[in-house]
C-alpha cells in the first residue's frame, strides 16, 4: 500500500510485484504518470487503473503511457477485480517461469553443444591415436614379413649352396605351389606361406649333406694320415 505516487514508486524500486491497482486522481502524480513510471521500473507487472471519472483523456494516458491492462470505473465490483488480480498473479507468474525455463534451455544447450564438442574433439584425438598405433602395427608387421623373408632366403641360400641341384629343386617347387594358390583364390598371405613352406620343404636335407661332408673330410685326414 502507499498513499500517493512517489511512494508507490519507492515500494516498486526495491519490491518485486505482480500487480499493481492504481487510482487515476491522485495528488503529486496522477495514476498515469505512475503507471509510466512503473513500468520503466517493473515492466513485467499487470498494472490496473481506477477512476471514478469517465475521462477519455485519461483513459487515453493510462492505456498509452501505463500500458495498463485493465482500465476499471468505480464503484467496482469486488469479485470481478479479485477474477482480475488473480489472473494478473497467475500471467505474471506465468511469464516468470516461461523466462525461466527458456533461460534453462539455453543453458542446457550450451552445455550440450560444449559437451558435444568436447566428445568430438576426444573421438578426434582418439582416432589420430588409433591412426597412429595402426601405422606402427602396419610398420612392425612390415618389418616381419621382411625378416621372414630375409630369413628364407638365407636359408634357401643355404640349401643351395650345399646342394645347387636341391636349391633349384625347391624354387621350381616354391613356384609351382604359388601358381597353385593363385588358381584356388587363396589370399596373398596363404599364397606366401605355401611358397614360403614349399621353397623350404627340403630343408632337412641339409642335416644329411652336412653329415656327408664332415664324413668326407674325416676320410680325407685320415687318408692323408697313413
């Protein structure tokens, strides 16, 4: 309650109100000038003149300048203005907790959008690290295959040097099962251990070809010997 315009004023800078019901003839300020005022300062507010005087201009003024949702003659009817009051209460709670919730959306769509770009940015960095660890694997299983390689290699070398016949034996036999594996649509993988295997699958020959050598060369001391 206050009993005049500046008061009212002073009660609506520092208290949030829903509705406010204003006489239209009041001394220092009219109702107009206060609802003006009021809603520069509580814009949200239902604002509601009273009069008792079926004065067009200040009708005018209050609609205008209050931005007053309700312009009601006296002598009034109680019920009607307490349906009034109720439904100011209930619009500007109404857009209070419409405000609020519109300010949680766009909270939470921040968030999401920083969360979304937070994940996007750990699927990135996971990816280069996936990335990365395949290369590595691509390069470890390359330097496998080249050292399997290099390691039948010195060993068909070997086989041949012992026995060049055996040697030239196995690399027909190597070249044979590749083409064998290319007509059964075997992988390259299948395709290079069946070479692999059959360029090696007289390997252990070399046990009984060393074996005659050292048997040879004992022949030979001892021959020299006697």
């Amino acid at each position: 309650l206050a009993d005049g315009g500046p008061a009212a004023l002073e009660i609506l800078a520092e208290t949030e109100i829903a509705v406010i019901i204003c006489d239209q003839r009041m001394p220092v300020m009219t109702g107009a000038e206060v609802l003006a005022e009021a809603y520069k300062l509580r814009p949200d507010t239902v604002r509601i003149t009273l009069t008792g005087y079926t004065d067009l201009a200040a009708a005018q003024a209050s609609i205008n300048e209050g931005h007053v949702s309700h312009f009601l003659l006296k002598p009034w009817d109680d019920d009607h203005l307490r349906t009034i009051v109720r439904d100011g209460v209930r619009a500007y709670r109404l857009l209070h907790e419409n405000r609020r919730l519109e300010a949680l959306t766009r909270r939470q769509k921040h968030e999401l959008e920083a969360w979304n770009q937070h994940l996007e940015q750990q699927v990135q960095e996971r990816t280069e690290e996936l990335h990365a660890r395949n290369e590595n694997l691509l390069q470890l299983q390359h330097r496998v295959e080249q050292s399997l390689r290099d390691t039948v290699g010195v060993l068909a070398g070997t086989l041949e040097a012992y026995s060049p016949n055996l040697g030239i034996h196995c690399k027909r036999v190597a070249q044979l099962a590749r083409q064998l594996a290319s007509q059964l649509d075997l992988d390259d993988d299948e395709s290079r251990d069946i070479e692999f295997a059959a360029h090696l699958h007289d390997l252990g020959k070399l046990s009984g070809v060393a074996g005659e050598d050292t048997a040879k060369g004992r022949s030979n001391r001892t021959a020299k010997s006697h």
